[in-house]
C-alpha cells in the first residue's frame, strides 16, 4: 500500500465519518420537533487505483479502499404511516359523532323532569287524576299546564336539533375549507420536494412537512397516500384523486338539496362515507344526511302520534261547555297529514274546554242512566202517555234524550247553584187543546205552576229549576205527552230525579291517561337510540386511538430520534473521526520519513 493511498483512505474515512456527525447532531437537535423523521447516512467501501511516484511497480492490480457516503437518507415505513393515518382518520369520526350526539343524548335525557318521557308521564298522571275528579278547575288548569310543558319540550327539542344541524353544517363548512388548504399545500410541497430533487439537493425537511400535511388531513378526510418519484405523492379519497403532482382538487358543499353534499370539485361526484369512519368530514356528511334527520323524524312521528292519539280520544268527550268533537292539540303551521314537533300547540283556551267525559247524553241506553230518573206516577201501561220513562228519555224516532235539556253537563253533574234532586211533577188538562198545566214541587220546597203549555209540538220545554244567573234546568215534555193524555178536570202525577254529584263516564280523560303513558315508551327509546349510538362513538374512538397509539409507537421506533441511542452514536464516531485523523498523521509521518531519506 502506497502512502497515497494512506492519504486518500484517511481523508475519504474524515469526510464519510464527518457526514454521519452532521446526520447524528441534526437528528439530536429535532428530537422534539414534531413530524421529524430521523436521517441516516449509510457509508460503503470506495476502490482507488493507485499509482505513481510511491506506488509499486509490481502492484498496478491492486487497488486500495477508501470510503465514502452511498446514501444520505430519512427514515420511514410508509405501511406504518399509512395505517396511522388511517386510525386517526376514524379515531377523528367517532369522536366528532360522539360530541355532536352526546349534546343531543343530553336533550333528551330521560332522568330530569323537563325530559320528554317526564312530559308525556306528566300528561297522563294530569289526565289520570282529571278521569277521577272531572269537576276540580284545580286538576283542569294543572292539566293545561302539564300539556303546555309536553309542547314546549317538543318545541325545545326540535330547537335543539334545528341548532346542532346548523352547526354541523358551519363546522363541515370550514373542514371543507380546511382540508382543501391542506390538499394545496401538498401539492405545493410536492413541487418543492421534486424542484429539490432535481437539482441535485434533497429537500428532507419539506419531506417531513408534507407528512405532517397528510397527517392533519386525515383527521378531516380517509386519504390515501402514494408516493412517486416523479411527482411526489398522490392523495385519493375514496379512490377519487384529490392531489397528483402539482395539481389539486378542491373539495365544495352543495346546499341545493334537503342536505348538503360534499363533491370532489366540479366532477360532480359526491363524497359518501361509509357507516362509520371518514375522519371528521365524513362524521359531519353522515350525521347531516342520516343520524340527525333520523332522529328529528322520530321525533315528529312521535309528536304526531302524541297529537292524533290524544286527539282522538278528546273527540269523544265533552268539555263543561257541553261541546264535543274538539282537538286538544293542534299544529300550528296549519292542517297537514303529519304534525310535526315544532309546530304543535293546545286547541283548548281554558280548563273548561277539556273534553273529561263521556258524549253519550244523559238518560239514553248509551249513557249515565242513573243521573236521570224516571217515575211513571199514575202514568202506568195501561193509562195515558203509558212508558213515561222510554217516552221522556228516548225521542220517538229513537233519537237521543230529550230529558235534560241546558244545564246537565254529559257527567251528570250541575253548573252553578242548581242542586237538582226529585221534582213531583202533577199534570191537569185545560180547556185549550194542545196544552196542558204542570206544577212542579221542588225538592226545597217550593212550587211553581206553567200552564197552557203547547204539547202538541216536539221540543216544548218546562222549567224545573233556575238559579238566577242563566243556569236552567228544564223537562222536554213535547215528545212525551198528548193533551188527550189526561181527561177533563183530571190531575196526574209522576216525578223526575236529578243526581246533581254523579262521577259520570269519565272514560276519555282515562283513555287519554292511558295513550300519553303509553306513548313514554317512544320517548324513552328515542332517548335510548341516540345514547347507544353515543357509546357506540365512544367504544370507536378509544378502539381507534388505541391502534392509533401503538402504530405511532411503532414508527418511532423506527423513524423516530432517541437522543440515547443518537448520543452513543455521537461518541462512536468520534471516536471513528480521531482514528481517521490517526491515519493522517502515520502518512505524514511515513512520508517525512521517506523524503528525509531521499535527501
């Protein structure tokens, strides 16, 4: 071996050598910066022939080895990356899913007292105490207020789910917007890193940044990435390409439809995640296109049952004005097939118009017979108007009874100060024909007489009691007798019974008890589905980070910096510099020693 070739050997080893301490001291300094990836020079033996002035003669054959770099590298496993990439992209989703629907779990909340379910309970316990006292204003206006409490939970919750889609929207929004700078600034990057490459000079540091871009876009995207050597990395989603080489395409949302779109540019293409997963993007597209809306429409499927049941078995009653046929609720957006949760209000303006019992009017097969009570008197089969009792409550033609006529509210029960009771009732012919004269003997003792009075004419009436203030109550007797139905100078008795304290049939205040208790069960589902799929979110979201977390960790471990292993690297090849240098200074000495001998 020649000297030069000593020379050479040292010099190649202080360069290489001295390329690995840059490599090693910038690893060292990053190791906290994040998105670095640790460089790593690898050296390789370097052929020199030599000959000339030292060299042998004899030894043109033999070649003497330096060293020098072969490859200046940064290290990285793009499986890993590429799996990481892939967890955060779902960790991301299942946890955007998690927030949105935890807000909504949390309106829906089945154990507070202002909960639906609590509402709709409230509703049937107000109606449950109504059906057993039909008469209290007190128990009317607390039914008023527990129905108005069920509308405005209704109405609060629609709010609630009207506000979280329009934040969902805003946040897809500026995703939307984030991610499309992302994608630019990847395709940026990628002319940086090709420009860079072309001339010779590695740009790792923009390498390490564009990885970084890739990372922060797949929390918001599923992207893809492929890298190649020609124009740096291709991105895709849902095997759409959004950057290739310089080149990308921005994502838009498109509000035309019932819910927005999120589209690939101007391809027209819509971005459609899958059941789950699809980063934060994806979450919003699905809770705006699916999870929400579903939940809203079983929320007014719920309303509507609420109002069309509830409905239906106030029909059937009467209010304490008598009148009948009335919706309890109604929507306020006007007649519709279905009602919805928003627009849902009370029909009724006060307790009194609360249909509490049953239509069936007083003294007919179909009604309260006890509350009205026939005695036939002198009227028997085989005299006169015969079968009173089917004659005054029973109409001729079969229709409904014409006993009680203004004041007998349908339960049986008496407005203001009329006490009812038995009236002996005693008829005398006149010598007018078509008329007859009643005396009525009230239970408190009082008389009154109403002669000449028309029975030849359906609907002729006979006052039985009056309290002063409007409140009547009178006998239809136009249906029952015929003036031939006492003779000349002839008197006859019956009497008439009025309960003024019967409960009555209170069966649709009951029946609505039963239908706003049964319907809790809607309720407390609707509040059940969106809290599994809240868990369902929250299980996603730890399972992902978990696999995010030990993917990370695996690419540290190959990517990352120990500074341990770096510094221990660091004294190596210290050591490695000092013997190189030792090499230099043996030629030196080699080669003053010879050229002291040539003198």
């Amino acid at each position: 071996m020649s000297v030069n070739s000593l020379f050479d050997i040292g010099s190649t080893s202080l360069r290489a050598v001295g390329e690995k301490i840059d490599a090693t001291s910038q690893n060292i300094a990053n190791a906290e910066s994040e998105g670095y990836r640790r460089r790593r020079v690898s050296l390789s033996s370097r052929s020199v022939a030599a000959t000339g002035l030292y060299a042998s003669n004899g030894a043109q054959d033999v070649t003497s080895s330096g060293v020098g770099v072969e490859q200046f590298e940064r290290v990285r496993d793009g499986m890993l990356v590429a799996a990481r990439n892939e967890a955060r992209s779902s960790e991301s989703a299942a946890r955007e899913e998690g927030r949105v629907l935890g807000v909504l779990e949390g309106a829906l909340a089945t154990d507070t007292d202002a909960g639906l379910s609590a509402s709709l309970q409230g509703l049937a316990d107000g109606f449950s105490n109504l059906a057993i006292n039909p008469d209290s204003q007190g128990v009317r206006e607390s039914v008023l207020g527990r129905a108005r409490q069920l509308t405005d939970t209704f109405g609060r919750l629609d709010q609630r789910l009207g506000e979280l889609t329009t934040n969902t929207e805003n946040a897809l929004a500026d995703n939307v917007e984030k991610a499309n700078g992302l994608l630019n600034k990847v395709a940026s990057l990628n002319e940086q890193i090709e420009n860079a490459r072309a001339g010779g000079s590695p740009d790792y540091a923009a390498e390490d940044q564009r990885d970084q871009t890739v990372k922060e876009l797949s929390k918001l995207l599923p992207v893809e990435a492929q890298e190649n050597r020609s124009d740096g990395y291709t991105l895709t989603v849902d095997g759409m390409t959004v950057v290739q080489g310089t080149e990308a395409t921005n994502l838009s949302v498109d509000q035309s439809g019932d819910t927005p779109a999120v589209e690939f540019g101007k391809t027209g293409v819509e971005f459609t995640p899958g059941a789950e997963g699809g980063g934060e993007i994806g979450a919003q597209a699905r809770l705006l296109n699916d999870t929400l809306p579903g939940v809203q429409s079983d929320l007014d499927a719920l309303a509507d049952d609420v109002v069309k049941e509830v409905n239906a078995a106030h029909r059937k009653g009467a209010d304490q004005n008598g009148d009948t046929g009335e919706n309890f609720f109604v929507d306020k957006s006007g007649p519709s097939s279905e009602n919805t949760a928003g627009n849902i209000e009370l029909n009724v303006d006060g307790p009194k118009d609360i249909a509490a019992v049953a239509t069936s009017a007083l003294g007919t097969l179909g009604g309260n017979e006890t509350a009205v009570t026939i005695g036939q008197g002198d009227f028997g089969d085989s005299s006169g108007a015969g079968n009173i009792e089917d004659r005054l409550t029973v109409g001729p033609d079969g229709s409904a009874s014409t006993v009680e006529v203004s004041s007998i509210s349908p339960d049986g029960n008496l407005p203001g100060d009329l006490e009812g009771g038995t009236f002996d009732i005693t008829v005398e012919d006149n010598a007018n024909t078509g008329e007859l004269d009643f005396t009525i003997n009230r239970p408190d003792g009082s008389t009154s007489t109403e002669t000449g009075v028309d029975v030849s004419s359906d609907g002729t009436r006979i006052t039985l009691e009056d309290d002063g203030s409007g409140n009547t109550l009178r006998l239809d007797v136009g249906t029952a007798f015929k003036d031939t139905n006492v003779g000349a100078s002839e008197t006859k008795e019956f009497s008439v019974t009025v309960d003024n304290s019967l409960p009555g049939d209170t069966g649709p205040a009951q029946n609505i008890a039963d239908v706003a208790s049964d319907l809790t069960t809607g309720a407390t589902d609707l509040a059940a589905g969106v809290g599994t799929q809240v868990q369902e979110a929250a299980a996603k979201e730890e399972a992902q980070a978990a696999v995010g977390e030990r993917v990370q960790a695996q690419i540290e471990d190959v990517s990352g910096v120990s500074v341990d292993q770096q510094l221990s690297s660091l004294i190596e090849q210290q050591q490695q510099f000092a013997a190189s240098a030792q090499v230099l200074t043996t030629a030196r000495e080699v080669s003053s020693t010879l050229l002291s001998i040539a003198r």
